[in-house]
C-alpha cells in the first residue's frame, strides 16, 4: 500500500470514529449535508483528511464536530444554515498557522470544490464568505445572521469546560515561535477579543458562554503577561 494511500484510510477510519454530540459520525454528517454522489464522497474524505493532518493540535477533527454542534445549537438563529455548516467544514480545512493565508485558501477551496457536488453557486459563495470571515470575527457586520452563529461556533470553546487544554494546544501548534513572541502575539489576540463588547452575536451563544469566556481569556492574559514591566 502506497504512504498517501495509507493515509486516506487514517483520515476515512477517523471521519467514521470522530462524532457530535448525536453519535453520527462526521463522514455521516458531511453526506446529511451534501448528499451521497462520488464527488460528495469525495469531498468528505479529502476534507477529513485535511482536518486530520499532524501537524494539528487543536484545529483537528474534534474541533470541527465541537464547531458544528455549536452551529447545531444556534441553527434557529441563521438565514441559511446549510451554508453556515459548509462554512464550518471549510474554516480550517487549510491550515498552516498563517492567518488571514489560511481562511483565504479554505475559501477558495470551498469555491473550488463544492459546485463539483451540486450546490447551488449562491450557497458556494455565501459559504466562502462565511470562511473569510473567521479571519477576524470582530469584524463581523451587524445584522449577518449567518456570519454570526459561525462565529459564535467558532469562539464557543472560549466559554466552555476544557479552556485551559484549548490554549495549551494551541501553544503547541506555535511550538516553532519563540516563547517571548508566542506570548506576545496571544497577549494581542487576547486583548483584541476582550476589547470587543460582544464576544457572541447571537443572544443564545452570549448567554451560554460570554461570562465565562471573558473570565477565561482574562486569566489567560494575566498568565501571559505576569512579571512584565517588573523588572529595571
């Protein structure tokens, strides 16, 4: 058996193995969405395959499936949730810690990808959109519904159970950047986030974790910042 094709079957025996919170596994989940033909199927297994890269420590499989029953959770609140949840399976289907790079490549590929599996070509574009926008979700416009819960999906780990393994995982996926730029480059993404006065859009997403996600990103920082401007 070739190598690549050794990893296809890791990736497919992972989209089978990784599930949300109703049991169905991912590769089930993208087939409810996309439907059965070749190329969907296709699709799925590239697209798990992506998520399933080693180089992954957070932005894996199980952030997808945690990213989609966040929009499960908010899907009352979209205009078009199907491309709400394409958006989420597209996010970080490319990712090689470059932001802004990485959303824009994932769009393409959403672009490039789904009308080969006959969704509607304002659903791609309303879907590559979405991508785009989890390049900075504080500059998500008022009155985007569906850009709204993607992002609030896509920030729900802040306020749930399992914050402190969230950061320390993406700490890892920076293990190449120098602890003092690491920490200042957080401390950055922190600050930005905290400074926005509605971490969550949706009314159900700001009462399920906005307290607590503040109180998490909060401790965060101090932890990060702790012995600055003390020493001289």
């Amino acid at each position: 058996m070739s190598r690549g094709a050794a990893g296809e079957r890791r990736a497919g025996a992972a989209g089978r193995r990784a599930a949300g919170r109703s049991g169905e596994t991912l590769a089930g989940r993208w087939e409810a969405l996309v439907g059965g033909s070749a190329a969907s199927r296709a699709l799925g297994a590239e697209l798990i395959a992506r998520w399933s890269e080693p180089h992954r420590r957070y932005h894996d499989l199980a952030h997808l499936a945690a990213v989609l029953d966040a929009v499960d959770e908010l899907a009352g609140e979209a205009q078009d949730l199907a491309a709400v949840r394409l958006a989420a399976w597209f996010h970080d289907a490319v990712y090689d810690g470059r932001p802004g790079w990485d959303e824009e490549r994932s769009a393409q590929l959403a672009q490039s990808r789904l009308s080969r599996c006959g969704v509607p070509a304002t659903r791609v574009a309303e879907a590559a959109r979405l991508v785009r926008l989890t390049a900075a979700h504080d500059t998500l416009a008022d009155g985007d519904a569906n850009g709204a819960v993607l992002c609030d999906a896509d920030l729900a780990v802040l306020g749930r159970p399992g914050y402190e393994a969230y950061a320390a995982a993406i700490r890892q996926e920076y293990a190449h950047v120098p602890d003092d730029l690491f920490r200042a480059g957080r401390a950055e993404v922190l600050r930005r986030l905290l400074a926005t006065p509605r971490l969550y859009r949706t009314a159900q997403a700001a009462g399920l974790w906005e307290e607590r996600a503040r109180a998490n990103m909060t401790a965060e920082l101090a932890g990060l910042t702790e012995g600055q401007g003390s020493a001289g």
